[in-house]
C-alpha cells in the first residue's frame, strides 16, 4: 500500500498537490525503477565491515587539538540553546544537515604519518533486556594509520590483535587515511562513489533502486561508525549523504549512554523483512545544537533459547594519534 501511495503522490504532482519533498521523490522513484527492473536488479555484495574499529559512537570527535581530542565530562563542548526547535517542526534531513554544520564548525585538520596509530577510547553501557542489568565497558583501539602494521582492537571489554591486510583483501569502511581522503567531500558524489565501487553504471540518484540505497546506507553508516577520525569534510558529507536516504527517519527523545534526551536517526530498510533493524541502529543527536551524542544498537549473544539480546549505549570518550600501539594519550 504505500508503494501505491507515492506513485499517487507523484501522479498528483502537478494538479496542484504540495510540491513533493526530496526525500518522497526520490524513494517513490526508487522503487518504481525496483518494481520494473524486478528479479534483473543487480545485488551489490556488501563488503564485510571491519571489526578492528567498534561497535558503538565513533563519530563528530570534537578536537581538543590537532593531535588530541577529548570530551568534556558531560560530553559535549557547547552550550546549549534555552529553546531548542519544536519536535514537530524536525526532519531526519534538518538534523542531519545540521550535525554536518557542527561537524564542519568543530573539526580539526588533521594529518597523521603512516607509521602513527589512531587511538580510541569508548565507552559501552549494556543492559540485558530481559533481566535488566547493566553492564559498562571500556574499549580502547590503536589503528594502525596505513594499515601495513597489527593493531589492537577491543569489542565489549574484549581484545585481540588484528593483523596487516594482505594484499587481496578489501574491507569496509576503509581506515587507512590514504584511501579515506580519496573519498569525495561533496554528498552526492560520495553517494555515487559508493554506488560505482562494483559497476560504473550509475549516473543519478534517481537511477538508484531499492537495493543500492540499502547498499548505500550500509556504507555510509558503517563509516560514520567506524571510522572515529577523518580528512577534513568527509565527516560533514557522509552525514548530509545519510540525510538523502529514502527511508532514514527521525525518532524523537531518545537516551544516550550519559542519561541525556536527544533525537535519533535511524533507517527503514525496504529490503528486510518489516519489523527488522538493519546494520546502523541509531545516531542520537543533541536536539539543540545538532552535536552527536552516541549510538544505540541492539546486541544479540547466544542461540536458540539461550540467546540473549542486549539495548546498547555507546559513545566516544577520546581519541588521539600516536606513535606506538599500546601508547596512550
């Protein structure tokens, strides 16, 4: 029923209807194109995300300096407005545009060498939805910058060394520096550079169906997740890109790992089954300022009636480069 419904949003488009705004436009045409190339649709094989980063808020550092960045204790670094915008009057594609702006006002450039490491530290609370109980972790990484040497990775309290790629492998995101400032600053051509990877097929956004946004999504959440340092502009894009997704949606007074309110964006992925929650989960921004606040994902351990499923809370606490893994700050 709602593919009928933005078919006749579209139908109406000229007989006097509101002007359709991008997002339906492009989602209504996206999904016109999946129902008429059907079954023939190429599916892009998604490229494994790389666990050497982490599971939670790894995004919009907010630098200290050129080589360190720390948060305040509460997390943020500006003040907040007395009268943050009426939720009724907010978008997936205002906050996003704003988090781009705070991203664009607060970044710092930065240029590790090769042979340095990127540092992370971040802060995971887990709580057992079905007892309850809450557990906190502590995870620290050190990223090898060029990626040629082992780094360290820790996933919820957990770590083990990670090895140098070999020469036939390709990740995603990618977290050596050298490939990440290849990636375009502009969102659309980010958008259609992650669209071209396999094929060189795709000129437009509106040539884009169903299954390349849901690509396409994976992608970019994977490296506003994964990757906690960027070349200057790519951060700011990447969330303007998230922003043109047909089906990225905003969802109001969500918690963050520190107690705070703020909004969240997260994504309905036509491709899955309804009711299902694809790779992402939610970007919590600060309702006021568009600043990020961290992550909330839902955590599976377990089989069968063993299984477990966890609400997790995550956030970046710092990061800085330095020169040998297992060197802190």
């Amino acid at each position: 029923m709602r593919d009928i419904d933005e078919l006749r949003e579209l139908r109406d488009f000229d007989t006097g209807a509101p002007p359709l705004d991008d997002e339906t436009r492009r989602r209504a045409r996206a999904r016109l194109l999946t129902a008429v190339n059907g079954p023939a649709v190429p599916v892009r094989p998604r490229r494994p995300v790389l666990r050497i980063a982490l599971s939670g808020a790894l995004a919009a550092a907010v630098a200290a300096g050129v080589l360190v960045a720390v948060r305040d204790d509460d997390g943020t670094r500006t003040h907040r407005t007395a009268n943050p915008p009426a939720m009724r009057n907010m978008s997936a594609q205002m906050v996003l545009k704003g988090a781009a702006a705070y991203a664009r006002e607060h970044e710092r450039a930065v240029s590790p060498r090769d042979d340095q490491f990127i540092y992370t530290k971040e802060i995971i609370k887990e709580t057992d939805q079905k007892t309850g109980v809450t557990k906190s972790h502590v995870d620290e990484n050190w990223r090898s910058v060029d990626g040629s040497k082992r780094s360290w990775t820790m996933e919820i309290g957990h770590g083990w060394w990670s090895p140098p790629l070999k020469a036939d492998e390709t990740v995603w995101p990618p977290q050596d520096w050298g490939t990440l400032r290849k990636l375009p600053t502009d969102p659309k051509k980010l958008i259609l550079a992650l669209a071209n990877q396999y094929t060189n097929r795709t000129k437009s956004l509106d040539d884009l169906t169903d299954m390349d946004w849901s690509s396409i999504h994976f992608d970019l959440a994977g490296l506003l997740k994964l990757v906690p340092v960027m070349p200057q502009g790519l951060r700011p894009a990447a969330y303007e890109a998230l922003g043109m997704v047909p089906g990225v949606k905003l969802v109001p007074n969500q918690k963050d790992a520190k107690g705070r309110t703020g909004v969240a964006i997260t994504y309905d992925d036509p491709t899955l089954p309804k009711g299902s929650v694809g790779f992402g989960g939610y970007f919590i921004f600060d309702p006021a300022t568009y600043g990020f606040l961290g992550f909330r994902d839902v955590r599976t351990s377990g089989d069968g009636a063993a299984m477990k499923t966890y609400t997790q809370l995550s956030y970046l606490d710092s990061w800085a480069i330095v020169d040998r893994v297992k060197e802190r700050p």
